[in-house]
C-alpha cells in the first residue's frame, strides 16, 4: 500500500514539476527517494526555515539587517465622482441610499485589491503601483520602484507593528517579482527583487504569520507568506523581512510528516488581528497568538487527498511553535465546514462562505467550541461570482463584498452585505447596491470585460470600500462609502443586546 501511494505521490509530483509548479530540481530518481522518505517517515530535515534556508544556501534569510531599495512616494491623481446607490433592509426593502465616493484607476483592467491601517490608511493595489490615500480617496499617493512596470497586478496586506508588505509581478518586462514594504516606525517604503518564484505569477497572494518567531538566533516579529502562479499556487514562498522570500516551501509535503492535530483554535485577543487580515481568496490567514490557518486550495494536496495518500481535510494549521503545517481538525474531531475564516481583534473566529444566493456566516468565541450561526440570502436571482470578506472586532462590524450574476438580467451586480457582531452573534443589518448592476463581467483571459475577483476593506471609524463594474465604470473601480440617506421614518431595528448597528 505504502508503495502505491508512493507512486500515486510520484506522479501527481511529476504532473506539477513538468509544469513548473513545484520548485523540485531533481531528476525522477530523486523524485523517487523523495517520495519514499516521505511515504516511509523516514528522516528528512526539520521544515523549520531556517533549515530550509541552509538547505537552498540563502543565508541571507536570517539576516536581520537585511535591506531593500528605496522606494519612491509620489502624489497621483485620480478621476472621482459621487454616485448613491440603493440600500435594503435584512427582509429586501429598499430603506434609502447611500452615497459612494468612486475612484476609477487605482486597480488594473481587471481588479482592485484593498486593505485598510489602522491609521485610516486606504490601500489599492490591483494594477501596476501600490497607491494610497489618506482621507478616504480624496488624494492619492503611489509608492514607485526606479523603473517603470508594465501592466503588473499586485497584492498587499498589513503586518504586526504597522508595517505594510506588498507583492508585484510585472509579466511584461521579464517576468518580474517585486516585494514592497513601508516600515511602520519610520513611513519609509523600501522595494527588492525576487528571483524565486515559479514562472507565470499569475494573481499572487500574500498574507502574515504573526510571531514573535526565533529563527537562526534571532528574532523576527512576523513572516510572510507569498503565493502565486497559474494554474497552481502550491508552491508558497516565505520571508522574514517582508523583501526578501528566499525559502519555497509546499505545506502538504510538510504536513505529510507534521501529521494532524486535533484541538481549538486560538481565542486570545490580538489589537493587530482586525488589520493583519488578507483578502479572504488567499485562503490563508493569521491565528491570533502565532501561526496560520488555510482552506484547502491548492492542486497537489487536491490530489493526494483523492488518492488517498492523506485523509481528505479541509483545513491546515501552521504551528507557531515548529512552523510545520498539520492538517487541522477541532478538539472533537470533527472538521470546519469550508469557508474562508479569519480572527478579529477579540479573539472571535469568522467562518464565511458564499454560495449560489446564500451567505452563511459562522460566528465563535471559544476557539470553535461553540458557533453562532446566521444565513443571509442575496437579492432574488442573485448568485455569488466573486465575494471577500473583512471583520472588525474593535468595531463590530463586518463587511461581506459580493459580485454577483442577476440571472433575471443577465448582468452583474456589486453588493456589501454589513453584518454587525457587537452582540457576539452575526446580524445582518443591511445590503448596499454598489453600481447599476448593467453590464455582465467574467474572470480570466477568456473575457471581453473582467471582474477577476472581489475586495473589500474597513476603515478604522467603520467606513467600508470595496470595488464595483457597470457599464459607467467598465474596469473596476473603487467606491468609498460616505453617507447614507434612510427613507423618512425608517429605524434600524435594534440589535439583538439591545445595542445600536455599528
């Protein structure tokens, strides 16, 4: 048995390193002992980076005084309107409007991607440059390396202590990969090349894994994690200092040797946890207290799952204390339902997941003992496309940004479902319409007009941005809320405590 999966392993490798896919320069007989090592438990070197790190030479990756290029900070304009749109109650009626500030050409064709610091800072980085405002769109800044990119797509999220990382790939001028990080005690924007990356980074993630971590005698407050490619991301590339990813890494061989762990996730309170969130389709995330957790994604673990080389999981964990990535169950047992979660500043698990016309939000505050659970359906004819989530412990409030299909029309509709949790259970309180809902959008290459995925993001006093597309806005476009008008009489009814909507 032991030799089948074996040779069911060898070929789903196979598959992935002809590809590219796998960072594996071996010929097949190493590929063989590879597998055998890993199929028989025999010794193989601890996953732990800085061991990784000797064994591709790049000592550099322990080095604390590692350092970037300057970055430059630059003022840009953007074109901006104000255009309000519909909002509806929790049971569809239409309650008033609210006025959206919308920045055009801040993504790319195709996409924004969002983040929010917890300064008021607003991120965009879906196309070429990392831009930034600071009083919600109305000025802009963009953060530029000393050669022009061309066409790139990028990916940002915040980091412990302030500190911003970013990632680019610029497939137009040589394949490049450029990682970004401001530091957060002086504002100073730094930019470094990365050489390791597996060809065509396409739509590259990137996310924290918050420490304190010892690597090499010394002591690093987070690492990042950085995934990309097309039409796999399995391979996931790690740096201490944000510039610098010169470790590769697959967690489904790791956790091949890590095994599974039963047990509850964190609930320890965190300040940083309500902006350290990812956009929720890297489908990876923080745990509060250290370490990460991840949905199953990617193409290889896909694959040993259903050749029954590894029990099918859902969810993988990385364990702060080692750094090896185990597949996750609850204390009981018992598996997380698929979703995309994320923790918030309280300690509190948000497990979402948006399917046809339903959201089902998931709500814990005991590390998953217990769950509170609502359902939110989506306008009548309405089904998911793209969706991204965010939630704010300090505030509350949790944001869910959903592009959907109107079958009715045929088009594609913009929508942010604002849910509040101040009573620590999830309530939806109302939908926001973001666009006219009149032009149909798809994903990928293939389409005349993109969407390729959705975002969102929450400002520090509870303000939401997102991104729409309608045929006034036919690449996406970055809408900030600003105020929203209730039909006379309207009250929004009382939360379930007895607390005013955030």
């Amino acid at each position: 048995m032991k030799r089948l999966r074996a040779v069911a392993l060898l070929a789903s490798l196979a598959v992935l390193a002809g590809l590219g896919l796998v960072g594996i320069s071996a010929g097949p007989g190493e590929l063989t002992a590879l597998v055998d090592r890993a199929t028989l438990r025999a010794p193989i070197p601890d996953p732990r980076l800085e061991e990784l790190a000797l064994q591709t030479g790049t000592e550099a990756v322990a080095r604390a005084d590692a350092q970037g290029l300057p970055a430059t900070v630059q003022p840009v304009t953007f074109a901006k309107h104000t255009i309000s749109y519909p909002v509806f109650s929790p049971d569809g009626q239409q309650i008033g409007t609210t006025a959206w500030r919308v920045v055009r050409g801040t993504g790319n064709c195709c996409e924004n991607h969002l983040g929010a610091t917890k300064t008021g800072r607003l991120l965009d980085f879906g196309g070429a440059y990392l831009n930034f405002s600071d009083d919600k769109g109305v000025t802009w800044k963009r953060v530029r390396p000393a050669e022009p990119l061309v066409g790139p797509e990028g990916t940002v999220v915040n980091a412990p202590g302030g500190d911003i990382v970013g990632v680019t790939w610029d497939p137009y001028t040589g394949d490049r990969v450029l990682a970004f990080k401001m530091d957060g005690a002086t504002g100073t924007w730094e930019y470094m090349y990365t050489a390791l990356h597996t060809p065509f980074y396409d739509r590259e993630w990137i996310a924290v894994i918050p420490g304190p971590h010892t690597i090499a005698g010394q002591t690093f407050p987070y690492i990042t994690v950085m995934r990309g490619g097309f039409p796999s991301k399995d391979v996931w590339f790690y740096s201490l200092d944000g510039l610098h990813y010169a470790v590769a890494s697959n967690k489904m061989l790791a956790a091949m040797l890590g095994g599974t762990t039963s047990r509850w996730l964190p609930a320890t309170p965190d300040p940083e946890a309500d902006w350290t969130q990812p956009i929720s389709e890297a489908s990876i995330a923080p745990l509060n207290g250290g370490g990460a957790i991840a949905y199953r994604v990617d193409v290889l673990e896909t694959a040993v799952t259903v050749e029954g080389i590894l029990p099918a999981n859902n969810w993988w964990i990385l364990e702060p204390s080692t750094l090896v990535w185990k597949q996750h169950r609850l204390a009981t047992g018992t598996q997380m339902p698929r979703g995309r979660l994320v923790q918030d500043s309280r300690g509190w698990s948000h497990l979402v997941s948006v399917v046809e016309g339903e959201v089902t939000y998931r709500l814990s505050q005991d590390g998953g003992q217990t769950w509170s659970t609502a359902t939110a359906s989506l306008p009548p004819s309405h089904r998911v496309e793209e969706w991204d989530f965010r939630a704010n412990g300090g505030l509350g409030l949790t944001a869910v940004a959903v592009h959907a299909h109107n079958d009715a029309t045929d088009k594609d509709q913009d929508l942010v479902l604002r849910f509040a949790t101040v009573c620590g259970v999830p309530e939806l309180v109302e939908t926001h319409f973001v666009g006219t809902g009149d032009t149909n959008a798809g994903r990928g290459l293939g389409a005349s007009i993109r969407f390729d995925f959705a975002t969102t993001a929450i400002l520090p006093d509870g303000t939401i941005a997102t991104s729409l597309l309608d045929r006034a806005h036919l690449s996406p476009a970055l809408a900030v809320e600003l105020e929203t008008t209730y039909t006379p009489g309207y009250e929004p009814p009382a939360l379930s405590c007895g607390a005013p909507a955030p």
